[in-house]
C-alpha cells in the first residue's frame, strides 16, 4: 500500500490551488455531506469551484449501499473516467464512504480526504481503511486504499461543538498512550475548553505520525496495528449497548471509557502502573463524565465483546499495555476479570 502524504496547513485555498496544479486528473469531483456543504464547503468553493459537488446526508445511519450508490451514480452520470479526481470534504463518514466510492468506481480512482472533524483528522481518514456498514454491523464492507493525500487544517475545528471536539481527542489520548510519555503528558495539558488552535494542529500531526507509523509498519492490521484498537472492545460495546437502549453516545466517549476498562485490564494482566491509571481515570472522569450501564447490562456488554469482529477463534481479543507505549496485542482475558473491569468502569 502506497504512502498518504499528508499536509498541515492554515491556508486552505493556497494550499488547494497549489495541489491541484500538481496533481493530473480529468475531472474533479467534491464529495460532502449536508452539513459540510453548509459549514465547511463556502471557505474552499471558489478554489474548486471546477469540480463537481456531490452531497449525501450525514450521519452514521446513512453510510450504507444506497447512499454509496447515490455516489457512484453521481460520478457516472457527470462523466468520471478512471482519471478523476475525488475529494472527501467531512467527517469520518464521508471519509469512509468516500474512500469506499473512489477505491471501487472503475476498480479505482485518486481521492483527497479533507477532514473536518478532530475524529477524521486523527482516524478515519488516514490509514487507508474505507467502508460501508451492512444493516447494523459498523464497517462490515470495505477496502484497504488511502487517499493520495490528507490535508489537516484546524480552521475547520471552529465549526465543531466542544462534545465532537471532545470525541474526537480520546483518539488522540489513545495515541498517546501507545507511543510515548511525553506525547501523552502534552495531551493531558492540552486546554480543552480554551483549544488553542495552533497548538492542537501541532497535537494533531503528532498524533497522525504515531498512527502512520503504526498503519506503515502492517497496512492491514495482522499485528501491530491492532495496537490502534486499544479502549476499542470495551468502547464499541458500549457505544452499540447505549445506541440499543436508546442513549446513543458519541464514539470518542466511548473509547474514552473503553480506555478506562482497557487500562484496568492493562494493570491487572501486564503490570501497567496504578499511579498512570489514576491519573488517566481522573481525567477521563473530568472530562468525559461516566458512562451509564449497570450490572444488568453486564451479560450483554459480555456478548458484544465476544461478537467483536477482532476476536480469534470466539476468544476476546484486547491490545492492552505494560507501560506508555509498550503495547502488548491479541491479550485474552477471564470473565471474572471482564466482569471487575466493568465493575472498575462503572464505579470508580
Ligand atoms: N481506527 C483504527 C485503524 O485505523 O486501524
């Protein structure tokens, strides 16, 4: 798999300009949903105002065949060849989606992700992972094709709500915790009511290289890029057991609490120091509040680990560490010491 380039950049347009000029392709397409082409979509308009836009509604809900077909039938009938030119303007589902349309029309066309959410700029749209979900099951289609380039730009965080911003910096507490000490130490300081945005881009490319570095070394997650699932099974049970009972929460809070669990784990089966755990636990207590399950819940958030699509032979699969940065994958775990990790979550 090739390698994105990425750039960080505060001058959109400039940068646009100066990237389509190098750049050959026939025809240029802009793919946003209905709330980028109203938020995001106005600041680069003019700079590609060649291309032709394409918008599908937001939302998780809709990233499915039909909004995917919608894309696919948008770029045949407006005259894509296989030398055109996408671009995703949004959050991870455009990304997502976007990748998916452009790594299959014509078995492939170049795309450019441009993020607008702190979510996509850290995750979903560097790594080369696209896709679709089937029904209720989250990203069960897709492909392995990354973006050409990924441009980062923190203008657009000015249109977030502090809850996304919120959402999308435990991805970057995740990167910080499976790569160094400093790193994370930096993302705990960081002043999350008061963002600083030129120091949260710097955050944020830092937290791009530790997953590129990561996605370079296995592209297609047969090892160390599990590494990036860590607070992700306790996290994505949770956030399909509130979607259940009809409390959706946004994914970042739940990897945030997933982390929480994860680390728990992390120090009851590899010796992860108690004094870091605290700390994470205050923070994410702080910052993110708890989540509400009970032991009622127990049973089915028990199930949804076992179901996650990570698992080995109908094992639980976790990625948990024995220190900052030292990441220790395809970890099993008890059910009794599931169970008091979910306890450790619930009342702590
Ligand atoms: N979101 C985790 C990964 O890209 O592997």
């Amino acid at each position: 798999m090739t390698k994105q380039r990425i750039i960080s950049t505060n001058h959109l347009s400039e940068t646009l300009s100066e990237l389509l000029s190098e750049l050959s392709y026939d025809r240029l397409f802009v793919l946003t949903d209905e709330h980028t082409a109203r938020l995001c979509y106005p600041l680069i308009e003019q700079t590609l105002s060649e291309g032709y836009h394409i918008t599908i509604p937001a939302g998780d809900d809709n990233k499915h065949i039909d909004t995917l077909c919608h894309v696919w039938e948008e770029l045949s009938s407006h005259g894509a060849t296989r030398h055109s030119l996408l671009i995703n303007v949004g959050g991870g589902m455009v990304t997502d989606l976007g990748g998916f349309a452009a790594a299959t029309y014509k078995r492939g066309i170049h795309y450019i992700n441009m993020p607008t959410t702190l979510l996509s700029m850290v995750d979903a749209a560097v790594g080369g992972k696209t896709g679709i979900n089937l029904h209720s099951l989250k990203n069960e289609i897709g492909a392995f094709c990354p973006a050409d380039t990924v441009v980062v730009c923190s203008t657009f965080l000015q249109t977030l709500d502090t809850a996304n911003l919120v959402s999308g910096f435990a991805e970057m507490l995740k990167h910080g915790l499976i790569s160094t000490e400093e790193h994370w130490a930096q993302l705990m300081h960081f002043d999350l009511n008061n963002p600083d945005l030129a120091e949260l881009q710097q955050l944020i490319m830092e937290s791009i290289h530790t997953k590129e570095h990561i996605v370079e070394q296995d592209p297609t997650e047969q090892h160390i890029r599990k590494a990036l699932n860590l607070g992700h099974t306790l996290g994505h049970a949770y956030e399909t057991l509130a979607m259940r009972h009809g409390t959706p929460c946004l994914h970042g809070y739940a990897v945030a609490w997933g982390l929480i669990g994860e680390l728990y784990l992390s120090h009851l089966r590899e010796g992860f120091p108690a004094d870091k755990l605290r700390q994470m636990l205050s923070y994410i207590k702080e910052v993110y509040g708890t989540p509400s399950f009970s032991c009622a819940d127990y049973d089915e958030l028990y199930e949804l680990m076992k179901h996650d699509k990570k698992n080995v032979a109908g094992e639980i699969r976790f990625t948990l560490l024995g220190n900052i940065g030292d990441i220790r994958i395809n970890r099993t775990a008890t059910r009794e010491e599931i169970l008091e990790m979910l306890d450790f979550v619930r009342e702590s």
